[in-house]
C-alpha cells in the first residue's frame, strides 16, 4: 500500500488528475443508471429531492458552522435563478436517462461546452474567432444527426437530453459572475437549498413510497452524487483543466458498456456519428479555449 501511494505520489499531477476524473465519470455512470433502475416505478422529482437531501445532509456542517455568513449575499436573485436552473437540467437530464439509451444522453450532454460557448457570448461578452465559431456549428450538426429532427423522429425524451445541456450551460455562466463576488460555500449552499425546495412541491403531490430495496438505491444516488462532486473538485484541485477536461469523454466508455450489460441498450449509428462529431468539436473548442488562456497570462 505504502509503495502505490508513493507511486501515485510521484507522477505528475494532470496525470493524477486525469485518473481521479476518469473515475467520477465511472461513478457518474454507475449513479445514473440506478436512476435509470428506479426512474419508472419512482417519480423523478421524488428521487432528486430525497437526493438533494442526502446531499443537504453532508453538506450542513458547513451550514451550521458559517451559519453567520453562508447565506449572506447581495446576489440573491442571481443565486435563485441559478437554483431554478439546476434544477431544471436534473429534471430533464434525469428524465431523459430514464426513457433513451444512457450513451445517447451522455453524448447529448457534451454539447453544453458549446453551449456555455455561446451564453458567454453573449451575457460575458467574451469574443470568439471564425475557428471556434466553426467548432460550435459542426457539434451542433453532430446533435441533428442524433435527433435527426422530423415528423417521425423526434424523440421528446432527446430534446429533454438537449435542454439539460442548456440549462447546465445557463447555470455554469451564473457562477462564473457569482464566483467573483461570493465565496464557494455561499454558491454550494444557495444550491443545495434552492433545488430542494424546488424538488420539493412535486415530490410531495406526486410521491410513492418506496420499497425497502429502492429506497436503499435512493440513498446510494445521493451518496453517489456527493462522491462525484467531491471527485471532480479532487481532480480539478491537482491537474489542469485543459489537460484533464478531455477525460470526461470516458462517460461514453462507460455509458455505453454499461447499457449493453445491464439495460440491452445498443447505440445506433446515427447516434455514435453524432456522438464523435460532437466530441470532436467540444474538444477542439477546449483546445482554443486553453490557447486563449495561455496568451492572456
């Protein structure tokens, strides 16, 4: 034990952090096909808000040790709005993994790098060159060709995959500003409580009381999605993000692989065209985007 810690230890951090992505992606996966389990027999709302309160849980030390401070802001609205937003991309995203193949809706997700793309545009007035305009317009030929959107078919549950991407995009351009002027546990906690609440209506008018199995698998949702987060803020602390953001695309690895096994899910090929088209062009997008980083310093 001691040699592999000093092995992990001694290779470079983007490596490291590389790895400690590669495996929230794996958890990410694992934690969204339990939802896909229970998605069917449980309503959405209802898991999310247990989820969220699993996730308040762990998250009310923080609360209660700044509880002078945590909440105070001078961006309240901002705050809600990002809230609202959040919880709107759970609500479609999760939806969408309930009803359309795992790998199709990972896919669908990484447009929001494009999207985000587009929101700084035009709310941070960032400028962006005829390259980058270009990455932007052939990801979104690679949706098209996943939703390949005509009368016969469109598929609602593709859409809700596609809007997810947005709102997360919107709420990302949120804490950009909110990061400049409030402190990280401040965002966390306006989060937490503002998707709780807002999961919390529909989850009382349309709750089903779980069975003892599902509500074990709820509660490894929530755990899981804690885990996640703590990963990704792991992975991100030592490697740089234009070097380890590339391993997100392991989702569809995993995505892909854990459809075949456990849900018999077999991607078209319009739907892995699409796919690679749309990673491409995220990748291309991160590369300028760490170009443009490096000539700023």
């Amino acid at each position: 034990m001691q040699d592999l810690r000093t092995f992990w230890l001694t290779i470079s951090g983007n490596a490291r952090g590389s790895v400690i992505i590669v495996l929230a992606s794996l958890v990410a996966m694992v934690m969204s096909s339990l939802f896909k389990l229970l998605g069917k027999t449980i309503p959405v709302v209802e898991i999310l808000f247990i989820r969220q309160l699993v996730m308040l849980l762990v998250i009310s030390p923080v609360i209660i040790r700044n509880f002078d401070s945590v909440l105070v802001t001078n961006n309240f609205r901002l705050h809600i709005l990002r809230g609202l937003l959040s919880g709107a991309a759970m609500f479609t995203g999760f939806t969408a993994i309930v009803y359309i193949p795992l790998a199709e809706v990972t896919a669908i997700g990484f447009i929001r790098t494009l999207f985000t793309a587009i929101l700084a545009i035009i709310f941070l007035k960032e400028i962006i060159g005829p390259r980058r305009w270009a990455s932007i317009f052939v990801g979104f030929v690679g949706v098209l060709i996943m939703l390949r959107p005509d009368s016969e078919n469109v598929n609602i549950y593709a859409v809700y995959a596609l809007a997810s991407a947005f709102f997360l995009s919107a709420a990302s351009i949120i804490v950009r500003t909110l990061s400049l002027i409030d402190n990280p546990s401040t965002i966390m906690v306006y989060q937490s409580i503002v998707v709780t609440l807002v999961m919390g209506g529909p989850a009382f008018f349309m709750w089903v009381t779980p069975t003892s199995r599902e509500a074990v698998i709820i509660l490894m949702i929530g755990i899981l999605m804690v885990l996640v987060q703590w990963l990704y803020i792991q992975g991100f602390k030592i490697g740089e993000a234009a070097a380890i953001a590339p391993m997100e695309y392991s989702r569809l690895v995993f995505a892909t692989v854990i459809g075949v096994i456990f849900f018999a899910e077999f991607p078209s090929l319009w739907a892995m065209t699409g796919a690679g088209i749309i990673i491409a062009s995220t990748l291309y997008t991160l590369h300028r985007n760490s170009i443009k980083k490096q000539n700023t310093h």
